[in-house]
C-alpha cells in the first residue's frame, strides 16, 4: 500500500515479530495500530491472531458471518499444512467461520454434517475438490458437483476429490462424517 | 543429487526451478506430464534440444500444440493417459515405472519436479499421487518445488542424513490422512516421544535439526516429512 498507508490501518498486528522489518513495525505503531506480541512458540502467529481476534470480537459484540484470511496456501509447504491446521484449532477458538484465500485457491474446513454452499454468484472459478486431510471421511454424500459422492469414502491413498467442478445447479451440498477440507477456485 | 544416486526425474506443471538443469543430464529417464512440457519448452529456449525427455505423458489438456509436435518431431515419445480418474503425475509414475523395469534399471530415487505450489486442490492431488506411489513403484519418491521438499515415511523406521550441505532451516512431519498415534522422533529440535501427530492435535511445522546431522523418524502410520532445500 505504498502511497495509500494511511487508508489501510489494521486494527492490530501480532505474532512473535521474526518476521516484521522494524520500521514497518514502528510505522504502524505510530499510526495507532495495537501491536500485541504473542511469543508462544507451540502455536502459529495465524492460530494466535484467531484468538485476539475472537477476543476482540466479544469485546465489541459482533455479529460476525466469516473470517477472511488472505494468504496461507503458498509458499513454504509446511507453513501451508500449519494453515490447513489453524483451520482444524479454529473449531476450539472461534465459531465464525474461517476461510482462507489466496490467488484463485480457497480453503474451508467442513466440520461432521451437511452443508450447502451456493456456488453461482459470479465469483467462482472452474474447479473445486475435497480433500480429507486429517483422517479418511467414510461417508461423504455430496449433490451439485460434477462428480458426486454418494455415501462414499475418501482418504489418501483411497480417493481424494481434485479437480472436480459443477454440474449447472448453483448450489452445492456436503454431507460428511469428520472434518472435511472443501477447496474452490475463486476470480480473485 | 551428489555423486552416484541414480534417479529418474518427472516434470509438473509448475514454474520450473532452476535445479532442473544440474538435475537433467545425470537423469537415467526423464519425463514430462502434460503441462510440464511447456515448462520444459519455456524454460529452455535456445537450448532445448538439450533437454529432450524420454517421454511426455497426460490428458494434454494443458500442453500447448506447438510444444507438443516440438518434442514429437524431436523423438520424444509422446503417451495418452485420458483416464480421468487419476493425475497425469500418478498415470506419469506408471508409465516410468513400466519403463524402469523393461530397461531394467537400478533406480534409488524418482525426482520430482513441481506439484507444490499453485492450485490448492492439485497440491493436495501430488501428496496424494505419493500415497497411491506405494501400489505402483518401490522406487522412492521425493517432490521439489522452490525451497520445499515432501517425502512420503511409510509405517516403520526411518533415517535421514541432514547435513548434506543441501538442506534449509525447517523441517516437518505432516500426518496427513490420518493420525499417527506412536511417533518418535531423534535430531530435530523439537523432537517427538511415542507422542500422536494429527490435524487439530499436533503438526510438527516450522521444526528444524539438532546439529547432530542424522534425523531419525518411527511412525506407525504413512506420514509426510517435509523440509527446506537449497534450490
């Protein structure tokens, strides 16, 4: 945001600071922006950026439909599953919705259930999949894509649904009996 | 790849990291799936008859015609593996795989190429291509892409030798499709005792080594280490 600083202040910034060039931290600091140090070094700076989050939502009583999350899904690939795993804690941290973005990929954690995602508002790419990244998913039903599954298992090894797509209806339904990783292509 | 590693290297579709020219000549097969060509193509302008692969396999939904007749004018073997229900990567290891026995090679190692960055669902699909590896080669698989490298640790004991000179700063152990209840872990600074790795529990990220030089890693199920390189 070189140029236009000022009109894009977050709220706060926090983590262990490994990351942060000083004057970028001190530029901010000086804004007004809260900088929380969170040094803890079992947990990731996302996972602990949930947590002030969630905090801070409380405090000023929101109503809070989703949590945008750009970033997380290139990169260092350990850094990418400690992303798909914020998502898996968040169920502990938060109940708003988490869903994490970047270039034309999306993540959203499916917990046990159904779901039905609308899929025809304009911002969806070609692709989409699930990905049963924690443990197999022994009964997943699904309407609305391209290729179904129907009270059908997926795991690694076994089946993992990838580039999968939609069949014309504008609407998506998940039924799955553990943690399920939906994965979308957005126009960003 | 120092000294006497004998290994085939397979090209994803995915910018091309620079590794590939010190990795192509030393290569006992060398192949290319679908879009991988047009990295190859693109990459090696001016020099691209140097870098032929024995063979281009896919749906070749994705490479380019005109890339596509260069490698076939040139000999390369050009395959169709329209089956939808895999990856043109898993379809790619079987035709390799297939080749590696019919010249009856000794291979210590299948180098790929790409499959770590880009579309969320295709990085996913290459981990997966690693466990499906298991029923289509006894050849090891490791996958590069930038500065990361994955490497599927099937049930059992492991060790690694981490001072090559070759290695990053972090290291990982991802257990993905499922836990694994007993890992135990020695040269990693954070290391594991008989302790259960799984999504929402424990995933070792952002891990790195001990100084010792030999990482040792015992699981009981399939999991995935991961670990910076020196590209």
């Amino acid at each position: 945001m070189e140029g236009e600083r000022e009109s894009f202040l977050p709220e706060f910034i926090s983590g262990d600071f490994d990351s942060i060039r000083p004057e970028v931290k001190e530029y901010y600091a000086i804004k007004g922006c809260e900088i929380i140090s969170t040094p803890d070094q079992d947990h990731t700076d996302f996972t602990k950026c949930l947590e002030l989050l969630q905090k801070k939502i409380e405090e000023k009583d929101l109503q809070v439909d989703v949590i945008v999350t750009l970033g997380g899904l290139g990169g260092r690939f350990d850094q990418i599953m400690a992303s798909v795993n914020t998502l898996f804690q968040a169920m502990c941290i938060t109940s708003v919705p988490i869903i994490i973005i970047q270039e034309e990929s999306l993540i959203y954690l499916l917990q046990p259930g159904k779901h039905k995602m609308h899929v025809a508002t304009g911002m969806e790419g070609d692709w989409c999949g699930l990905i049963p990244v924690g443990q197999s998913c022994n009964h997943v039903t699904t309407t609305g894509l391209k290729w179904n599954l129907t009270n059908n298992m997926l795991g690694f090894g076994t089946l993992v649904s990838t580039s999968n797509t939609y069949d014309g209806s504008g609407v998506v339904t998940v039924e799955t009996d553990h943690p399920l990783l939906w994965t979308m292509a957005i126009k960003n």
